[in-house]
C-alpha cells in the first residue's frame, strides 16, 4: 500500500508480519496513531509518518532514493533491518532507539564510493538503547569495512560516501559554465 497524499486518520497502522509494505510517499504528520511493522514487514517511502513508530521489520526509505521523516520516536527493534540505498536517510524528530541485534544492509548500487561518510540517521534524541553495533551487510561490492559513528544529533556511515548520479554532475557543469558565461557578458559590457 502506497500513501501519497496528507492523511489525518488517528489509529493504529500496523504493517503485518510476512512480507506486507506501507509505503510512506505523502504528509502523515496528522495521522498520530502508533506504527508498528512486523517481523518480515516494510515500511518505506520519502514522506512523513506522525506516530510513534516500533520497527520489527524492514524500514526502507527513500521512493529509490530519499528522506523518510518520523515526526516522533522511532525503535529499530532487535528484529529490524534498515534497507539503505545510497543517498537515503532517515530523519527522527523525536528518540531514536537502537535496540542490541538491528541489522543494516547496504544495497548494492553505483552511488557508493570508499572513503568519507554518509547520513543514516538523522534523530533529536537518544534512548538508553542505542546500539552502534549492527550486523552489517555490504552488497556494494566496494570491499570496505563500514562502520556507525554518532555525534549526538546524527549517526553516519563510516568508510563509505555518496557519488552524486551523473545527471546531477551534469547539471552542476552546465550550471556553472552558465554562471561563467553571464560574468564574461557582463564584464565585456
């Protein structure tokens, strides 16, 4: 199930065990029932969830690649895994809970270079629980060792970073040789 648009709706969302998949792509900001996903369950999307969120399952963010925002607290349960293409991440406004036994698997794609770091959480607060230790899969096939590192507001992967798609460097050139060209015009006035 795919939500696209603002819902306000106030009960409870639970994404049932066994291959179900809540797809978050709109505002549910409003919508402040508690979300639970069970075990072998998806919750993914570039939008917004309202209510307090338990993770037994499979978060995925990003619609490809983007942002999943929880406006509350998040639990990456004992059970959970974190779906992470490059370029994705997950931003917890509230308390962000990282339960001993949560995994985390890097999908396989061409964004990923070695060296430097990239966001995976994004969070306002910490629980007791707040384990930097997942077990870690690497489908990128770079060979690195990824480790978490915090600093109190943001956890980020470590030894891996994002390459920008060529389309976004392309724009980037063409943007800047258009900034170069309006300066010459202006100085040769």
């Amino acid at each position: 199930l795919t939500l696209t648009c603002t819902n306000t709706y106030t009960g409870t969302t639970t994404v049932l065990t066994n291959g179900g998949a809540l797809l978050i792509n709109g505002n549910n900001s409003a919508a402040s029932g508690i979300v639970t996903v069970g075990t072998n369950s998806t919750l993914g999307g570039s939008g917004i969830i309202g209510g307090i969120s338990t993770n037994n399952g499979i978060i995925a963010p990003g619609d490809s690649v983007g942002t999943l925002t929880f406006n509350t607290n998040m639990t990456m349960a004992a059970t959970s895994l974190l779906s992470f293409d490059a370029g994705d991440r997950v931003d917890v406004l509230g308390q962000l809970r990282l339960d001993t036994g949560w995994k985390l698997t890097l999908n396989a794609s061409t964004n990923w270079a070695l060296g430097g770091h990239t966001v995976l959480f994004d969070y306002g607060t910490t629980n007791a629980n707040f384990n930097l230790l997942p077990t870690i899969t690497d489908n990128t096939g770079l060979g690195g060792t990824p480790t978490l590192s915090n600093d109190g507001s943001i956890v980020w992967l470590e030894g891996y970073n994002v390459v920008p798609e060529p389309s976004t460097l392309a724009l980037l050139g063409l943007t800047g040789i258009a900034a170069i060209g309006y300066r010459l015009r202006r100085r040769n006035r």
